[in-house]
C-alpha cells in the first residue's frame, strides 16, 4: 500500500483517484503518521457491507440455553 503525504495528495489528487480505482488503495499520512486511507468505491462498498460479529450473532436466532455453559476449570496448573 502506497503512503503519501497530505500535501501531495492535495496536489496529485487525480493520480491518487486513478491508482484507488485500479485497486491500490494509498495511506494519507499527516506529519508522519497515518491518518486516512483511500479506496476506490468498490472497495468501500465491499468493506461496508460486511456484518459485524455482534450482528451475526444477534440475528443466529439464538436463544437463552441454546449454548451450553461455558467450564470455567482451568485446563492447566500454572505455577507463578
């Protein structure tokens, strides 16, 4: 992934624009660390549209004693 400093991405925005749209998504950084990453629409629209854990599980249809209980034994003797 390419990274490019704020300044130059202001000035070369088209070329930043055409290298996302082939698919080289390029790190904006500010005063040297990372700040933005820029993809193309596609890319986004992929990313986006993936569910998160949380809302998996949520619509698993599961419910209260569905899963069973989770041992809390310790499964090895540790020795500080």
């Amino acid at each position: 992934m390419r990274e490019i400093q704020l300044k130059d991405a202001k000035a070369t925005l088209s070329a930043v624009v055409d290298d996302v749209v082939r698919g080289e998504p390029v790190v904006i950084t500010r005063y040297g660390e990372p700040e933005a990453v820029v993809v193309s629409f596609a890319e986004w629209k992929k990313l986006s549209t993936v569910p998160s854990f949380g809302r998996l599980l949520m619509a698993s249809g599961l419910e209260d004693g569905d899963l069973p209980e989770r041992n809390r034994t310790s499964s090895r003797k540790v020795e500080f």
